[in-house]
C-alpha cells in the first residue's frame, strides 16, 4: 500500500497545569477537540478555490482539508457499463459511512488514510491513500457535506459557497472536459438529467444549515479574509500562551515546520542541522528584539520626505548559557552590530545545578538582556542563570529568554519564578520522560551543532 500526500500533523496545544497556576504541572494531557469547518454549495461554485484560498491565506500546517470527492463509491461493472446514467450527484453515490469513520477519528485525534477517486476510471485506487493526520483545524469540502446529519453535527461552522447557475455551467464543462476526459455533449446531458435536479433536491435545501453564505466564490475576497480571521483566532494561542503571559510563541509557517522536521531528524548531516537551526535561531533573534523598548524618530529620506519611524534602545547585551547557547551568539551579532556577549556556565547533574563560570559585562544592570539557551527542559539551569543576572543588578523585566524549543514544565518552571521577564521560543513540547529529556526533542542540541556527539 503507498500513501501519498502526506499532511502535517497537529500542533501539540492541549497541555494545562493539573492544577491552578503556580502550581507545578504533572503531564501534558490531551490536545484539545478539532475545529471542523464544513464547505459545501453546488457542483463547480468555487467551493475548492474558497478553501484553497483560506489555506494559502493561513498557511499553517495545524490546518487540513478533507474532499468528499474521495469518498466516492467505486462504480460496479455494471454501473460501468451504463456510467452516463449514473448520478454521482445523488447521495447514494458517496460512502458516507467511511465519510463519517474518518471525520470522527480525526475529531479525536488520530490519523486517518483517505482514499484516491479516480475521476476517469470511476474507481478507488486499492493502493494508494492519502495520509491525513490530525489537526487543530479540518476543512471538509464537497457538495453533499451537509446533507448527512452526522457529519453536519460534526461541524462547528457551516460555509456555503454560492454561485450562478449559468458559471457553475461553465466551470463544470471546462472542469469535466480537461481534467476528466469527458466531452462536451455528455457533460452537458448528465447537468440536464442528474446535476441540475441533485442540486434542487440535495443541496440548494443545505443551504438553511449554513452559517456563513459566500457569493460569487473565490471572487469574494472580503468573505474569505473574515473567514481567515475568524479560523486565526479559533487557532489562537498555545494555552501555555494563555495562562503566561509572558510566555510569546512564534507565529508558525510551513516554513518554520519544515526546519523544525530537518533539524529533528537524527539522521540528518551535520552541516544540515546547523545550516536550518541557524535559520530558526535568527527567527527568535529577531522576534525578541521587536519586544525591546523604542522611541519614535523623525528621518529625512533621499527623496527630502520626512519619515516617521522608531528607534530601538541601544543598552542591549547578549549572554549564552554555555555551551549550546554560543550557537545563537551568531545570529545575535549579525541583527545587532558590535553587541556585546556574555558567558554563563552551569553545571547539572538530574535537578541539581552549579554555577562553574561567568563572564558578563561589567554595566550589564543597565542593560536589557538576551540570555541565549536553545532549549528549555525542567527549568533549572535557566532559573540559576536568570538569578545571577537579576543579582548583578538586571531588572527582571529587562531579560528577553530567547530559545528553540520549551517543555511544558521548564515553561511552568521559570514562568511561575520570573513572572516579569519574557520567553521566546518557536516551539512548545509534549513533555519531559523519566530522564527529563525533552519530547520529542532534537536530542543533545550543542553536541549535534559543534559536532562531538560521536
């Protein structure tokens, strides 16, 4: 069996302390219930373009989309002989109890394999699938999506997309004849007969189940931007985002998906791993340095314009808990020219830590600081090396935690202690295991980075 287009999975999000904060939490439990968004309106009214629009508009891989299309039934040899009678606008052509199978599994959190249709041979592909795994968000499309009662009660919205009878036509003739291999005279002999009287029965009486009506489709660009919103916000924020305040995730792309999967990847080449970590650690650089504090300025431009722009503070020093954290002394010195970096090294051994050395600037409490550590874990070393800096004088709400990846406990951990200073971070884990390492992870980060794992 090959499965094919593979979708990314869930953004882990449903982790809450086992208690009222601060109390210290025990694991992360169960991410929260999926947002379903059903899609539906009549054969080739823009129901695919509108969905394609939202997801290119939200580009997150916690979004996925689901085609009723592939729940077609294959056509029986029977059924084949005579397929210009056969009404695949009828409820009865689609498998709707594997519809509502699949919907329920990703509903509750588990990956699903949705078939192939194949439009020219009237057939399911018997080996090959496409892998759909679980999300925060579930987009499912297709005319007859809200006919079923439930797969509606599955849905916590309801879109449907509509459009004139007369460019529904036209879309359907250009549709069928170039990717279906139909010709004109039969596509127009099956609207006649089967389409036309499907959607008048089936699909227009759908329309009252909606929440949201689109007209003219993908055309509708106001629409589709307040859908994008609306999808955002139900996305919202990591609920560790929400219970600290001072705890600030990175927006999340394919992008910074994509690295995160090279870089976690325990075969991957060394020079790979340090090539997209760097790309990551100049992402949270630059994302904590937009929480520094500023002045407006007032420029003069070539052109003699006068531009109205800001200033950020010029007190700023760097400093990396050794030695995993000189990894991000780089991507700190090329955002901020001539900055000055101090050391911090700490012992640990379990829960225990030391502090064996530090070298930091002799002004640094009338500094904002950078402390640099790519991962967060129980907590411990971050907490000594916050608090030798808050004794050197540093206001604690003057230091900016800058990280790759944080577990939930070390989160708890330091926000609970240090409810002034900020964390930055462009992933949240599940958790720690009983060695207190992080999961999933990307294992000893500074023996991968300056290769001396081996």
């Amino acid at each position: 069996m090959e499965i094919i287009e593979g979708v990314s999975g869930a953004h882990f999000s449903g982790w809450r302390p086992s208690s009222t904060v601060p109390s210290a939490p025990t694991s992360p439990s169960a991410p929260s219930q999926p947002f379903v968004i059903g899609v539906s309106g009549g054969t080739a009214s823009g129901k695919t373009t509108v969905c394609e629009l939202i997801i290119q508009q939200l580009q997150d891989h916690r979004v996925v989309l689901v085609c009723q299309d592939s729940f077609y039934r294959g056509l029986t040899n029977d059924e084949l002989k005579h397929v210009h009678e056969y009404n695949f606008d009828h409820p009865d052509a689609f498998d709707t109890e594997q519809l509502v199978e699949t919907l329920s599994k990703l509903k509750s959190g588990q990956s699903v394999q949705v078939p192939v249709y194949d439009f020219k041979l009237h057939q399911r592909s018997s080996d090959v699938y496409r892998l759909v795994n679980a999300s925060e968000v579930i987009i499912m499309e297709g005319i007859l999506v809200f006919h079923e009662q439930r797969v509606r009660d599955m849905m916590n919205m309801k879109i449907f997309v509509d459009a004139d009878p007369d460019v529904r036509l036209a879309r359907r003739i250009r549709r069928d004849t170039v990717e279906r291999g139909r010709d004109v005279h039969s596509v127009l002999e099956q609207y006649a007969k089967f389409v036309k009287p499907a959607f008048e029965d089936f699909i227009l009486p759908s329309k009252k189940y909606a929440d949201i009506i689109i007209p003219r489709g993908g055309d509708n660009g106001v629409a589709i931007d307040l859908i994008v919103q609306h999808i955002r916000t139900k996305l919202g924020q990591h609920n560790l985002c929400k219970i600290y305040p001072n705890l600030n995730l990175i927006f999340s792309t394919f992008q910074t998906r994509g690295m995160h999967t090279i870089i976690r990847d325990k075969d991957v080449s060394k020079h790979d791993f340090v090539f997209y970590s760097d790309r990551l650690i100049r992402l949270v650089v630059e994302h904590g340095l937009g929480y520094l504090p500023f002045k407006e300025r007032h420029i003069i431009t070539p052109t003699g314009a006068t531009y109205t722009g800001v200033e950020f503070c010029r007190q700023l020093c760097g400093v990396s808990v050794i030695r995993s954290g000189e990894s991000m002394e780089n991507a700190l010195r090329a955002c901020c020219k001539g900055i000055k970096i101090g050391k911090i090294l700490i012992h640990r051994q379990g829960e225990e830590t030391q502090l064996i050395y530090e070298k930091l600037p002799k002004d640094i409490s009338e500094r904002h600081v950078l402390l640099m550590d790519p991962v967060l874990s129980t907590g411990n070393t971050a907490s000594q090396a916050i608090e030798l800096l808050i004794k050197k004088g540093v206001p604690e709400s003057n230091i900016i935690f800058l990280n790759l990846i944080s577990a939930p406990e070390g989160i708890n951990c330091v926000c609970t202690r240090f409810p002034h200073l900020k964390i930055i971070t462009s992933e949240i884990e599940e958790g720690l295991n009983d060695e207190c390492h992080v999961i999933p992870g990307l294992g000893e980060f500074g023996d991968r980075y300056f290769g001396t794992d081996d």
